[in-house]
C-alpha cells in the first residue's frame, strides 16, 4: 500500500493534522529535531567544560567559535544525518556522539574527538534534554497562555463583579450571587496553580552509568566529580541531583505534569460551567457570518470552543495521568519503557495549548444577557428562604427552618406570595419591615466585596 507524505490531511495525529496550525509552535521546543539538536548543545557544552576543568586539554577560541557554530548552523538537513547514523547504531546517544567526531575530522578538534561523551551513559543527556525541552515550553509557551486565560477570568470578574446570577447547588436554585464572583473562583484557583507551577524546579543528572561516577573517578580520581557534576547541571539552569541510578528519577517532571492536570481539570470545570450559562440563555455567543452551527438547523450558533476545549483537555489529562503512573518506575537501573513514555510530552502538552487556545477564543466571543440573568433570578422568590429562616432564628422563632420548609421546599414562590408570606408572620412589624427589603437581586452577600 502507498504511504502518503506527511501532511494535514495524511497525518495520523490531530496536532500534526487537523491542529497543526495551532500547535506547531511547540514544535520548536518539543520536536525531535529540538530533542537531538539539545543533545547535541550538551556534547558541546559538556566538552568545553572539560576543558575549563583541565579535563583534557585547552580550547583554543577559535575552536569554542567552530563548536558554537555547529550549535547555531544545526538545521533539519543536519538532524536528518544523525537520524540516518542512527539507523545504523540503533542508539540516538551514539548517533549523536558519531556526528560529532565527523564534524571534528579534519579540524583542530580532531585530536580531542575521544572526549565527546566522556564518561558519560546515555541518560546523562537524555535527562537533561527532556527537562530542558520541558522547561522552554513551559516558558515560553504554556505558562503565557495559562496567565492570559487568568487575567482575562481576573477581567471578566471585575466588569461583571455587580451582575446578579441565580447559583445553584445540584442544578436547582440555590441564592443569589454574582457572574463577576463566579468567574473570580476560576481565577482564583488557575492562580494558585500558576504560582505552584512557577515554583517547580527540574532537576538533572550527570554521574555515569550507575550514577556513581565509576569511569570518571577511575580514570581521574583527583577532581572532585561530585562537585563538578553540580555546576555543570547548575549552568544549564537546572538542579543537581547527584543521588540517582542510571537515570534521574521523574519525581519532579510528574510535579509538572500534575500541575498542568490541575490546571486543566479547573478548565474543564470551567468549559462545563460557561456551557450550561450559555444553554440557558445568560451568555450569548457572537454570531459569525460563514460560521455554520448545524448541517441541518440554520439557526444554531454552538458553544463549539468550550466544547473542544473540554475534549483536548481531557486527553491531556489521560496522557498526564498514565505518564506520572509509570514514570515512578523504572526496573533496578533503569529500562526502556520510561524512555518511550516520556516523548509523549509534547502530546499532553499539545492537547493542552488546543484547549488553552480554545478557551481564549470562546471568551472573545462571548457576553453577558444581564436582563436574561435577571429575570431568571426574579422568577424565583423561594431563594429568600434561606435568609427567612436565618434570621428568624436570630430572633429566637422556635424551629423556624422546618416552619420555613413547610411552606417552601419543592416549590417556587414569586414576589406577591413572598410579601403575603411576611405580612402574614407572628413577628414584630419592624421585623416584618426588614424582611420586605430583602429581593433576590438584593440578596448577594459579600459577592462583589470577594472580587474587589
């Protein structure tokens, strides 16, 4: 059977087909070619930094210029070398390890070409790539997006901070709050997660096949591996953990990918919300002109970006979820299965930028109904109960919770059965006087006070 080229129609993946338009800025941090262009900038890095430590002998200028250029001229036609040397080796490390020492033949470096990978295992880069890669994403892309869609809640909340909204509890009519106050919740929470996340620190490792430095303290016994171990991982801006088998245990990416879970899991409460206030009416969505909300009903217009944020988030979430299981285990040293876990990154965080980036696109498109939300408030004057019931048991009325049940519970009241209901109460008129002041749009608590 033919293959087809790789393209938006003949992709197997979403976030390489239909959504490659959306996703392909992570393809600058979490891509193959990212993958092995780091790998490749730690071979170098790690090279110079034997020679600063008079591991081997020292660089001239000239020849950190040649290695710095092989850095920055690294493009997709280089990549596709190490892929093709990989083939043949059936180990991306040494693939990598080979391209260089090509790279050095016929140049002044060609007599420290037995240094590239000095010592090192195979995870010594892995693990400081992947965490790299994480880390620019987060950076650069996530974060932002995550902050954006909280200011814009933060914004949300402030304009609509006065707008009365019947809450519910269990999806019957509970009390009066306001829209402002129910979005400040979300960003609330979205910000608490933001400042966890902004906290998370990754760590990385170098210290050779066991994580004992067995090579490099063989053959160099004098330096101190240990320390020199720690302001090489420390200069790449991660932290040192020198206390590993062959590979760095995940403890501390599976903190990010539980953050990012939560994160998403306030979203999709969030999307399930923003969905049912528009079902009923309280928001209404812009109307697009070409857009086509129904094959067969020309009147729709659907929730459609809260609908597909929900969906990616929740894939992103199922790949969180079963890459923080496994990463926790790795058999004795270390096996293969985590390796391959771990290139999934790049899908749980692209499920997650489509879900992110539909979220901002739903709140450009939608706007409060206030009057909608109102009349819906009014309808319903059994809301009030709860404050009846409050406050005549301040005045010590006798059961006065199950004196209020029995007239209320299961049933709706509106404005005039409400006042007939005061009126009609053996309570002191001033009490009475107080009660009549009471309406559902009025009765809203400390809602704005809890956003200002």
């Amino acid at each position: 059977m033919t293959s087809f080229p790789l393209t938006e129609l003949s992709a197997i993946s979403p976030l390489d087909g239909r959504y490659r338009e959306k996703t392909k800025e992570l393809s600058n941090y979490l891509s193959e070619y990212s993958l092995i262009k780091l790998r490749l900038e730690i071979e170098v890095k790690y090279l110079i930094f034997l020679s600063e430590n008079q591991i081997t002998r020292k660089l001239l200028k000239k020849e950190i210029t040649l290695l710095e250029t092989i850095i920055s001229d690294f493009s997709l036609k280089e990549a596709q070398k190490i892929k093709q040397i990989e083939s043949e080796t059936r180990h991306d490390i040494k693939a990598v390890e080979k391209y260089l020492r090509e790279k050095f033949k016929k140049t002044s470096l060609s007599d420290i070409s037995e240094y590239i990978h000095f010592g090192l295992t195979s995870e010594d880069v892995n693990n400081i790539s992947q965490r790299l890669m994480l880390k620019s994403a987060l950076e650069e892309i996530i974060i932002p997006l995550i902050s954006l869609i909280d200011n814009s809640f933060k914004e949300k909340a402030v304009k609509y901070r006065k707008t009365p909204m019947l809450a519910r509890t269990h999806g019957q009519n509970a009390v009066g709050t306001t829209f402002g106050k129910e979005i400040f919740v979300f960003y609330s929470r979205i910000n608490k997660e933001l400042i966890n996340i902004k906290k998370l620190r990754l760590t990385g490792k170098l210290n050779g096949a066991v994580g004992n430095f067995n090579s490099l303290y063989f053959v160099f016994p004098n330096k101190n591996w240990i320390s020199l171990s720690r302001r090489f991982i420390s200069s790449l801006g991660l932290i040192p953990n020198n206390a590993t088998t062959q590979i760095n245990s995940f403890e501390d990416i599976i903190a990010v990918l539980q953050t990012i879970e939560r994160i998403n899991g306030i979203l999709i409460d969030f999307d399930q919300d923003i969905w049912r206030y528009i079902s009923d009416g309280w928001l209404k969505l812009a109307v697009k002109e070409k857009e086509v909300g129904s094959s067969t009903m020309p009147q729709k217009v659907n929730p459609i970006d809260f609908e597909n944020s929900e969906g990616n988030l929740i894939i992103a979430n199922g790949l969180s979820k079963t890459m923080s299981e496994k990463l926790y285990l790795s058999r004795l040293q270390r096996d293969l299965s985590n390796s391959t876990v771990i290139r999934n990154m790049g899908s749980l965080l692209g499920y997650s930028l489509l879900g992110y980036k539909s979220i901002i696109s739903g709140l450009s498109r939608i706007d409060v109904d206030e009057q909608k939300m109102m009349e819906e408030l009014n309808k319903d004057w059994s809301i009030l109960t709860e404050a009846l019931q409050t406050y005549l048991r301040s005045k010590k009325f006798n059961d006065s919770y199950y004196f209020v049940s029995s007239f209320s519970k299961g049933k709706k009241l509106d404005e005039n059965t409400w006042t007939d209901l005061i009126n009609k109460l053996e309570i002191p008129d001033k009490d009475k006087k107080e009660l009549l002041k009471l309406k559902p749009s009025n009765y809203l608590g400390l809602a704005e006070k809890i956003v200002s």
